[in-house]
C-alpha cells in the first residue's frame, strides 16, 4: 500500500468536476444573501463574526447555512 496518493483518473476528475458544477448550480439558486453568509462561513467566519458585519442575528445567519446545507444536501450533494 502506497503512502503516497496516486494521482486521479482522469474520471474521477471529471466525476468531481461534475459534482462541482451541481453545487455551484444549487448555490446559485439560492438568494445572494445566503450565498455570501454560507461562502464566508466556508471561508473560516464563525456566526458571530458574519453576524456582526451583515448587522443581523447569529439565527439568521444559522438559518441562512441551514437554508444552504439543506439545497445541496436534496441535489445529493452533501
């Protein structure tokens, strides 16, 4: 057994592009409001820090991820 992983075929590259393409479909769907708080959250910003700087509730913002996270979970795509 390798240490080392070996590279991706070039179908698994493909799989994984396609599955990118799903989401980003999903994600775009969704309102530019719940985007901008689920990418920042992804980017490392906690509730709080999201919160703060868009003015509203650390509820709204968990309600926004949660609006998100349930898109691409339906798509398959968790």
């Amino acid at each position: 057994m390798p240490l080392i992983a070996s590279e991706p075929t070039p179908e698994e590259i493909l799989e994984t592009q396609q599955r990118l393409d799903r989401i980003r479909a999903v994600l775009e769907a969704l309102s530019l409001r719940t985007r901008e708080i689920y990418f920042a959250h992804r980017a490392g910003y906690s509730y709080a820090e999201i919160a703060d700087h868009m003015n509203i509730s650390r509820t709204t913002i968990r309600r926004h991820i949660a609006r998100a996270l349930l898109a691409i979970m339906e798509h398959g795509e968790s």
